[in-house]
C-alpha cells in the first residue's frame, strides 16, 4: 500500500553543524533530482531572519559542490525560517503559521536527544504534530534504558510507523549492496551457514583521529559511536534470513530477528585500546579511559550461525580509512594435494568504502608439472562517484513514508542489548600508536589458529565502470 507523502519538511536545528554538513546538500539533491518542491521551514535560536538563514544555506552549498543557477534558486524559494527557544510556545505557534496549508509535516529533529521531549510536546501543543512524522539523529540513547526512555517520550505523540530512526549508514548504496548481493545470486544460500562459513570479520578503520570532536568522542567512545549502530547494522544485514514478503517490514522484521539471537558481548570477548597523543587533544579528560579503537568477539544463536566467531573492529589512527567485510569459509575435510592452506584462502570480502569492491578467495594451479596452488582473489570493483549521497536517499525515503532503510524500536533495542555488558571501563585499556592496527593484544582475542584480515588501500584511481580481474 502507498505511504502518503509529507507536505513540507521542518529542521529543528537548522543553524547547526549537521544542517551545513548533510541536510542542506541532500535537499539540493532532492530538488535536483526528485523536484523537491515543498516548503522547508529551519527552526532554531540563533536570533537570524530569513536573510541569514537562506545565506546559510547558500554557503554549505558552496562548499559541499554548488548548484546549479535553477536548482539554487528554487531551493532558496521554498526555505522559510522560525527563530525562537524550543521551551516557548509562541515558537510553534509561529512555526505553525509557516506551514500554512500543509496537514502531514515531516520534522528532523537535528538536536540533542535531551530536547526531543521538549520539542516533541511543542509540536502536539501546536497542532505540528497531527498526521505527522518525525526522523531522530543517532546517537538514540546512551544506553538501553535511555534508549527505551526516548521511544516512550516519542510515542506519546507518534506512532511507531511515523518515527524514522535515521543511522546514514543505511543509506550508504554500498551497505545496500551487501543485501543484494545476498539475495539476488542464488549460489551464495546453500553455503551461507555454519557449515561452510569458518568466520566473520567486519572491520571499520579510519585513519584520522577525534579531530575537533574531543569533548563528544570522550563521552562517547568507539563501542557507542560505531559498533552499537553502524556494525551492528552491517552485521544483521550479512546474516539475516531472506524476508518473507515485498512489504519492507519484512526486511525490518528479519534484521530485529537476528539481532535479537546476537549474544551479549562478554567482557572477556573484548579488547579495548586509546591511541597514543588522545589525551591531549582539545576537549579530552587528561586521565580518560574512552576507547578509540575495540575489537569484539561475539556468537549469533541461530541454528544458520551457531558456533560461528563473529569479529568486529573499529579504531581511529589506524593505517588506513576503509570499512570491509570477510566471510571466510571453510576449508575441505581434506587437502586433496596435501598442501598447508591458509584459513582464509577461501573467502568473499566485501569492501563499503571508501569504494565498492567485492573479492572471491580462491586457489587455483600454479603451471608446471606439480600439483600445486595458489590464492588468488577475484575482484569486482566500481568507482562510489556516481551513488545517490546517503542523506538524500533517507530523506526522501522518510517523505515518502518508507522505512526500510531507518531503524525500528526493538531493533534499537536489540543493539543496546548486545553491547550492553561492555559499556565503560569493564576491560582494560591498552595504548596503542598511531598508524597501526591497534594494541596489539587484539591479536590474543581473534585465536592462534586465525588472524586480523586488514583492508589495503584501493588503487590510487579507480575505474569509472565495473571491472573484474584477479589479484
């Protein structure tokens, strides 16, 4: 059944960093291409007028590609502008004004999880709320009982239907292609299970550090920051079962599924790391134990995956910025030519940034008389230039009502519950140098009879257009 689209769009935070950085390049995107043509009302406290307000967008726009003359101007047409405190009601009284005709807004909340329920009551007061929709940021909580919290404060004026918990991962096309890629090739179900997979790694590495996010990094920590929504997104993406049906609950049904049968991360099954030169950086505690960098070792139990390690890692200050998976299979009962073969030498990896590449492990004969092999990988690889930016693609999903690609309650739930035992300083703390793997007792976790797959760095140009070859 068709979803009723939004009638206009409101941004609460709409002079802040996320509406220069995303909101205001998706919207150009969303005119462009889509002919975006409802009215888009900023809301925030910065004592500007309409004026700065369209300036402001004109400046991110500048510097996040520019626009073209026609696609600039209509996009500055539709902007209107709603200056006041979130605590006063005169401020949606007037933000009620602006949307005029308009009887299904959909509102972004662009703000701290501490003013949603502020915000939230200001909307039903006004009558903003009525037929509406509403996309909250991540962080969704600190923790579970925050995160049960905040879905009680929202569902005391939405439904969950209309809320759109946004993680831009999901809208990420590479993410997206880990799914079809699943289901689309027939030949990867009958081996996509315990008894042919070994392992799991999932490995989400940037090369830079905290930059200027020192006093949120230090509150926050890796395991917070990526692990309990971007991994953990990837990982239920990697091992649900097929949906049972087109209608995309059934896509959120199976994800919730799966994560629900992740087990919580034991405190053994984790190592915690900080690179060095962290706690001199602006905003960091001089005596901070906030990790930078957590390797996870962690079980689904399912009858498709029992037994099966999952790994997960993320750090900062790593050697390179690239975020790959690895499906390693098993080996056969027996090595017909008596070779010593390394675990992973059948494989699939799947790279999402910092471009789409995707490798089959294989060992083929090396020419000569003797009947031995090599490993070899066979490389799918496509340039990300032309994807639709993230943001763009879930905000006009969110318009549309379409929620596959946003996150529901109990799958938000379902996350916190999986990291919920490794939250703060329950492990030791290891330090780590910049430009390494991190400490190096991530080795100890992952096992001596298996190793740490890191990503290599893409070729320096890469191709327009889908090429296979072997490496």
């Amino acid at each position: 059944m068709a979803e009723e689209q939004s009638d206009a769009f409101v941004f609460f935070g709409a002079t802040g960093d996320l509406a220069f950085k995303q909101i205001f390049p998706a919207l150009r995107g969303l005119v462009r291409d889509e002919g975006f043509d409802l009215p888009i009302i900023g809301v925030a406290k910065a004592g500007w007028q309409l004026e700065q307000f369209r300036t402001r967008a004109r400046d991110s726009l500048d510097h996040y590609g520019g626009a073209d003359p026609d696609t600039l101007r209509k996009l500055l047409g539709l902007l209107r502008y709603v200056d006041g405190d979130y605590a006063d009601p005169a401020t949606f009284a007037h933000l009620r004004q602006e949307l005029g005709a308009a009887q299904r807004p959909l509102h972004y909340l662009a703000i701290p999880p501490n003013l949603f329920a502020t915000v939230v009551e200001g909307l039903e007061a006004s009558g903003c709320a009525a037929n509406g929709r509403v996309v909250v940021e991540k962080p969704f909580g600190h923790d579970l009982a925050s995160a049960v919290e905040l879905n009680g404060i929202l569902h005391r004026y939405f439904p969950e239907e209309s809320i759109f918990r946004i993680d831009h991962y999901l809208g990420k096309e590479p993410v997206q292609n880990i799914l079809y890629t699943r289901f689309s090739n027939p030949m990867f179900e009958p081996i996509w299970n315990r008894t042919y997979v070994r392992s799991i790694q999932i490995t989400m590495a940037e090369s830079m550090g905290v930059s200027d996010r020192g006093r949120f990094y230090d509150g926050t920590g890796a395991i917070r920051d990526v692990v309990q929504n971007h991994l953990l997104q990837v990982l239920a993406i990697l091992t649900m079962d097929p949906p049972a049906g087109e209608h995309f609950e059934a896509m959120r049904d199976e994800k919730v599924r799966v994560l629900k049968a992740v087990r919580p991360v034991a405190t053994g099954n984790i190592v915690r790391g900080q690179y060095a030169g962290y706690r001199s950086v602006p905003g960091v505690s001089a005596h901070s134990a906030t990790e930078t960098f957590v390797a996870a070792k962690l079980y689904i139990d399912t009858w498709r995956w029992a037994g099966v390690p999952i790994y997960l890692r993320a750090g900062k200050k790593m050697p390179v910025t690239a975020t790959e998976v690895w499906v390693e299979f098993g080996r056969p009962p027996r090595e017909t030519f008596g070779e010593n073969v390394r675990s992973a030498s059948s494989h699939m990896r799947m790279r999402i940034s910092p471009d789409i590449e995707i490798g089959l492990g294989l060992r083929v004969k090396q020419p000569g008389e003797r009947m031995v092999g090599k490993d070899v990988e066979l490389i799918l690889t496509r340039s990300g230039s032309t994807d639709l930016p993230p943001y763009q693609r879930l905000l006009g999903d969110a318009l549309r009502g379409i929620g596959h690609l946003f996150a529901r309650e109990d799958f938000v739930e379902a996350q916190w519950r999986v990291v919920a035992p490794i939250l703060g300083a329950v492990a030791p703390l290891y330090s780590y140098d910049a430009g390494t793997w991190g400490p190096q007792e991530a080795g100890r976790l992952i096992g001596p009879d298996d190793v740490w797959l890191n990503p290599t760095l893409p070729p320096a140009a890469s191709p327009a257009h889908d090429t296979a070859n072997a490496r």
